[in-house]
C-alpha cells in the first residue's frame, strides 16, 4: 500500500500553505494551482484535499 500521506497528502498541504502565505489570504489557491507547485495531477491534488478535509 503506498503512503499517500508522504507523497500526496503533504506536499498539497505544503504547497496550499505556501500560496495562502503568498497571498496573505486574499485569494484561495485552485487545483490547478496546487498542481502547478507539486507536479501532481489535478485529480491527485483533489484527493488529498478531500483527504486533508476529514
């Protein structure tokens, strides 16, 4: 079973934090933005938000 949490999950944790730092919370990353700073796919990148959401 591959840990999801190493090599999915947290790297779009890092990055969404990244970009909320950036921003100062003005604006709300998209999935394709989280996609362009990690290399995941899109798809991958709405996993770990839904998995980060629970």
């Amino acid at each position: 079973m591959e840990n999801t949490w190493a090599v999915r999950d947290l790297p779009v944790l890092e990055a969404i934090v990244e970009f909320l730092e950036e921003k100062i919370g003005f604006e709300m990353p998209e999935l394709s933005d989280i996609s362009d700073r990690t290399g995941i796919e899109v798809e991958d990148v709405g996993r770990a938000a839904q998995a980060l959401k629970q």
